[in-house]
C-alpha cells in the first residue's frame, strides 16, 4: 500500500535526528501544542466506537 507524504511547514515534524532546532524553537512548539484542540472522554468514546464499527463492517 502507498500513502501520499504532504509536506507543509505546519505538519513538518521538526523533531527528527539531524535536525537541529533551538530552545525557543522547541518551547514555542510545546506551547503550540498545548493549546489545543483536545477531545473530551466523551467525545473520545465515540470516535473509537466509530472507528470500530466502521472497521468491524468491512
């Protein structure tokens, strides 16, 4: 199976061996990440049980 790499300057992960980043870098892509958006348990709950139904209907 093939899958399509999109490369954008928002889903490029920063993070990989060889490349260097600096402090504020990494501190503002912490603080990026920790604003969100998050689920809910609840809403948690249903994506996976839609995902199984979806699955388990194949």
């Amino acid at each position: 199976m093939k899958t399509k790499n999109i490369k954008s300057k928002e889903t490029e992960s920063w993070a990989l061996p060889g490349n260097a980043i600096s402090i504020d870098d990494f501190k503002e892509g912490i603080k990026k990440a920790e604003k969100g958006p998050f689920y809910t348990i609840g809403e948690s709950k249903q994506i996976l049980e839609g995902w199984r139904k979806k699955r388990n209907s194949r």
